[in-house]
C-alpha cells in the first residue's frame, strides 16, 4: 500500500506563483499527465502535511521568497522559475537540495524535459543538482 501511495504522489505538482502564469503552468502540465495543483497566495499553500504529498514544487523568484525555507526543510524537489538572478536567488538555490532554477520567459519543451526527469528523479546535471537555462 505505501508503493502505491508513492506511485500516486510521483504525478503531483504544486505550482505557488502569480495566477495568470501559474494556470498557464497548469495546464501545459496537465497535458503532459501530470495532476497540477494551483495556489496564488501564501494564505491558499497546504499545510507541511499536505506539501509531502507532491513530488514537485514549482515557484517563482522572488515572490515566493519567504516559503522557500519551508519547502527546504520539507526536502521536495523545487524548480524555482525567476526572471533575473540575484546574490539571494544563488543563495538559495546553493543551500537547497533537490532545487532547479529556470529563467523567464521558459522555453516550453526544456521546461516540460525538466519537470519530467525531475519526476522521473533522473540526475538533471553532472555530479549536481541544479538547472540554470
């Protein structure tokens, strides 16, 4: 029962960012299988609890800024999306594991190719585990 229960996780995706993007995120996730769930305020974030149960993350950079910590200790894998890079982003992204950066405006395919070896948990960068496009 606990395999199947992992099983079931793999597929979900938490997506904590700005409405407009974060459906748009959605729904190109969705259409490669996965079952995307969409929160745009800190208020609407599950509890820890309820966080364990995806196998992914996906935020922005910085308006997601003060859950990052969380997320960290909860050891998720996170693909952080920003639009530029800063000393803090690198900061962040040094301290946690199981963390990927990708840079807006996304390349779709490369996006989706991530997310899908993230989930996968295929090793996404030699001897690391950081993405920067």
């Amino acid at each position: 029962m606990l395999e199947f229960c992992k099983l079931m996780h793999r597929n979900r995706i938490l997506i904590f960012d700005e409405s407009p993007f974060g459906r748009v995120c959605s729904a190109l996730l969705e259409s490669s299988g996965y079952d995307a769930e969409t929160v745009s305020a800190v208020g609407d974030v599950p509890s820890a609890g309820d966080i364990n149960k995806f196998g992914l993350v996906i935020t922005s950079y910085p308006y997601c800024t003060p859950l990052f910590e969380e997320i960290k200790k909860m050891g998720i894998s996170t693909i952080i999306l920003s639009d530029d890079i800063d000393e803090n982003l690198f900061t962040i992204l040094k301290n946690a594991k199981n963390s990927y950066c990708m840079m807006k405006p996304l390349d779709y395919e490369k996006f989706r190719s991530l997310v899908k070896r993230v989930m996968s948990k295929e090793k996404t960068a030699r001897g690391g585990a950081r993405y920067l496009v």
